[in-house]
C-alpha cells in the first residue's frame, strides 16, 4: 500500500531527525542553558580506539587508531567534548610499510609549523608491528613518512607498538614505546629513549622501565605515556588483554625519563565499573589548571566488538597527596573542561 501525503510527511520528518542525530558519529547534539555546562560521556560515540590529544591555539585535535578507513583519524575540538571528524592525518604510509593496522598514534609540537607524528605500522620485512614518524606543518596534517625503514622495529622481541613523545622541562625529548611481547609469548617491556631534536632519529641506547609483574596486569603492559605534575614524573600505562573487563589503567613514579621506576601500590587507578569495560590506553590532557584523561573503553558487555567499538570518555584526574586519583568511568552529567 502507498503511504498517503501525511504518513510521508511525517516519515520524512522522522528521517531527517535521524540523520541530524546521527551526523558526524561523534557527539550528541549541543545543549542549551545549564544543560550546555555539562556533559556525559562517552565523548566520542563511535569506534575510536587509543586516543591522544593535543592543543594548538583554541583547538585540540585528537588522533586515534585506523578506523573507517582512514590509516589515522583526526577529530577536533574547541572544549574536549563536542569532537568532528577532520579526516585522516596520514593519507599515505611509507614504501616500507603495509596498510590495515595503524594502531596508537601520538603528535607532538616541536614548533609553530612543525608537527611530528608517532605511529605503529606493519612492517613488510619483519612482519612485525613496527614504529614510524612523520612530519607535518599543521596539526592535523597530512603528515608524510619520507623514511625508507622503522624507526623502531624489535621484531625479536615480537615487534615495536604504542610510540608516545615527551618533552621533558630541560627542553630534552624522548620517546617510549612497547615492544610487543604478547604477540611471541614474552615479556612486554616499556622503553624509553633519547630523540635528536628534529625528533626524527633516536639517540644513544634504549632503556628497560617496566614490565609485567602484578597479577591485574595479566601477561602485558602496554599503552605508556610521561606527565610532570609539580615536578614529579609520572608514567601512566595500561595493563591486561585490550578485548576484556581486565583491561586498566595504572601508572609509577620515575627518577628520570630513563628510569628507575616504581609501581604505585594503589593500582589499578581507572578500571572496569557499570558504566565502562576496559577503561585504559589513556592520554592526559590539562585545561585551565584541571587534569584531564582521555581514554577508551568498551559499553559493557561488548567487549571486542566492532560496533561502536572502543569509545573515547573523559575524566577528571584528581591529585590528592601528590597522586593521581581518577574520578571514573563516569557516565553521569559532569561540569565541562
């Protein structure tokens, strides 16, 4: 049977109410008044896994692991909650490398027109996941990889993965990483090193911090980053298979961005709650002297799914008696940034 003049009416209507929700697969639609101070998360609806931010003038711009086709999604931002999709930051991967599985990429400034990109990529000889880096003049790219191999491949020890920059308070930049045991059946080591200050080429020898040891972290560690809170380095991490409740977040506190390091006894510091599964592979952000973790994690119950996949949530983190105290998962309304 046709539908009559009203019935199309309103199924018209009914379809573009659907496709003005849906628009862009982020956020959800702004809100008014006192709604307009506050948010809930996720802040990121669709699958968008390992993501890290930074900001450059009033914009933060937030990479992630390949999604939708794209090597490495960007999405921006004027208030870390409402996110667009800005493209793919890294069209075109290097000669020596095999598309389909960018995992964890992480930007850093080194000046106003020059941005440098840490990303893990299949490496075609080693068959391995290996580190790369490229270079742009904008934030969201397009960066380009002119390298003829990895910057970092370890395929002995089951490859390179999750590459994060650091820029420490003496101007010195760094780079941690991990390699990736799990994939061989040994240990998962956090390294770091020494960057030239191009940040292009490593420098001197790497440096063992930590591995897995405590029985939350199950058979890996992974996911690690540095942040400097009133002088003390802090370097966070996740723990546990990715695709499970166990999934978590933790951190240790370091001399130097070679170490030594130790575990904080309070861990894990962001973990599995009604409202998230999997909490962990955080970046941290800070926004008018509040502390805040970007990290994803799984609707419950759906864990290792591909629709919607990992969702980016934000949470305030906390520093009581000089540590990190994370208010989350929180899925109830909560002031904005």
């Amino acid at each position: 049977m046709r539908a009559g003049p009203t019935r199309r009416r309103g199924a018209a209507a009914l379809a573009v109410a659907l496709l003005l929700a849906g628009c862009g697969g982020a956020t959800e639609p702004s809100k008014t008044g006192d709604d307009a101070r506050m948010f809930t998360n996720p802040v990121v609806r669709t699958d968008a896994p390992d993501p890290q931010a930074i900001r450059v003038g009033d914009t933060w711009y937030l990479f992630h692991t390949n999604a939708g086709g794209r090597n490495v999604p960007v999405l921006t931002s004027t208030d870390l909650v409402d996110w667009t999709p800005a493209g793919d930051a890294l069209p075109q991967l290097p000669a020596w490398a095999d598309a389909g599985k960018n995992w964890a990429p992480e930007v850093i400034e080194l000046a106003p027109d020059r941005f440098l990109l840490y990303y893990t990529v299949a490496g075609r000889e080693s068959g391995r996941q290996c580190v790369g880096r490229a270079v742009a003049s904008a934030p969201q790219g397009p960066y380009r990889d002119d390298s003829t191999a990895p910057l970092i491949c370890q395929a002995e020890l089951g490859g390179a993965i999750d590459a994060s920059p650091f820029r420490d308070t003496d101007g010195s930049l760094w780079l941690l990483w991990k390699n990736d045991g799990n994939a061989i059946g040994v240990d998962t080591w956090l390294w770091s090193q020494r960057l030239s200050d191009d940040g292009l080429r490593l420098v001197g020898e790497p440096t063992k911090l930590l591995r897995q040891t405590e029985p939350w972290e199950g058979t890996l560690i992974e996911g690690p980053f540095f942040h400097r809170q009133d002088g003390r380095l802090f370097l966070f991490f996740a723990a546990n298979a990715y695709d499970r409740a166990e999934y978590a977040q933790g951190y240790a506190v370091c001399e130097s961005p070679s170490g030594p390091c130790v575990k904080a006894p309070e861990n894990p510091i962001l973990k599995s709650n009604e409202a998230a599964s999997g909490p962990g592979h955080a970046s941290m952000v800070v926004k008018d002297g509040r502390t805040w973790l970007l990290y994803h994690a799984w609707p419950p119950g759906q864990e290792g799914s591909v629709d919607p996949g990992r969702q980016v949530w934000l949470d305030e983190v906390v520093w009581t008696d000089g540590r990190p105290v994370v208010k989350g998962p929180t899925a109830e309304p909560q002031q904005r940034p």
